[in-house]
C-alpha cells in the first residue's frame, strides 16, 4: 500500500487520548489548579469573510480567531481557601468596595514567576498564566498547553442543601478569560 500512495504513512501511536490525564496549574491561584477536576482545552472561532460574486455568495477565511473560555470545575476545600482566592482576585478587578482592593491586590506581586516582567510592572498582579499537562496512557506527560494572561470572568455559587442523603463535596466552576493559548509537545526524560 506505501508503495501505491508513497507519502501515505501507518499510524504509529493508537492509544487513546484518557480524559483523566492532566494536571492543571494557576500561578496567581494553586489552591483551585490543585482541586481541579474538570478542565477544557477551548475550542477556535475563525471568522469568515463573504466574498460576494454575480452568481452566489463564496466563503474565505476570516482574519481573526476567537478563543473560547476556559473553564476549571474544582472542589471546594472546607476553609473556602480555593473558592475566595478566586473570589479575591475577581474582587480586586472589578473592586466592588473602593479602589483600594485593587492596589492591595496589586502589591502582592511575584514577579518570579513571570520572565521578563518587574515588579514595576503595574499589570502583573491583574493576570496569571496556567498550564495544562496532559499525560498519555503511561501517565507520562505528553503535551503541555500554556495560557497567557488569564483572569476569571465569571465564578459559580456555591450551593448548600441541608436535604441532601449523602455528601455530595461542593464544587465551584470558575470561566477564564486569556490573550492565547498555545499547545507544546513536552519533552520527557
């Protein structure tokens, strides 16, 4: 068959992607990267350009791409340290109270884990990368995929119910909003 077809090349990798592979990270928030459940590698707009013609309409590719949320389902731990450090950082942007949460927010700065920002940098503190570590069907990580400027859009309630026969932990789903995304190959030992 490679003979008839000399670019045609056999799959050489056929174990499946495990949707329980992964460890998700926030540098401005570990506490919910490290409780987190459920994650998504978000999906891709590409707008569409219409060129019109006598005949009919012809579709192009757009100029812009649309990323789509990112969204981290995690459990809640019983001090609420996970679920009020998003809260805190989602405060401190939208500063509900007085622009005093912001500044504070805005000292508490580590630029260490920022290459190539100072802390003089007035931004810094407003953003956080993450990154996503996939992991393949030996539990080795096989890809990485690195999001740029994320800060939280949106963050779910918590929901109590005095009614409930067995526990059932709290969960809070937390949207992120972000520059880019980019996904890597890991190179592994």
């Amino acid at each position: 068959m490679t003979d008839r077809y000399p670019n045609f090349r056999q799959i050489e990798n056929r174990n499946y992607l495990s949707p329980t592979g992964f460890y998700f990270t926030i540098v401005r928030a570990p506490k919910s990267g490290y409780f987190g459940y459920q994650v998504n590698v978000p999906g891709l707009d590409l707008g569409v350009a219409t060129q019109p013609t006598y005949l009919t309409d012809i579709p192009r590719p757009g100029e812009k791409i649309t990323f789509g949320d990112l969204t981290l389902t995690f459990l809640v731990d019983e001090d609420l340290s996970n679920y009020i450090e998003i809260q805190n950082w989602m405060r401190a942007l939208g500063y509900p109270e007085s622009l005093d949460q912001i500044y504070d927010w805005q000292e508490k700065r580590d630029p260490e884990n920022y290459p190539g920002r100072t802390k003089d940098d007035k931004m810094l503190n407003l953003y956080s990368d993450g990154t996503l570590a996939i992991y393949n069907s030996a539990d080795n990580p096989n890809f990485k995929v690195t999001f740029k400027d994320m800060f939280p859009s949106s963050l779910s309630p918590l929901q109590f119910d005095s009614q409930q026969t067995d526990v059932q932990y709290l969960t809070a789903t937390v949207n992120f909003k972000y520059s880019v995304y980019n996904i890597d190959g890991v190179i592994c030992c």
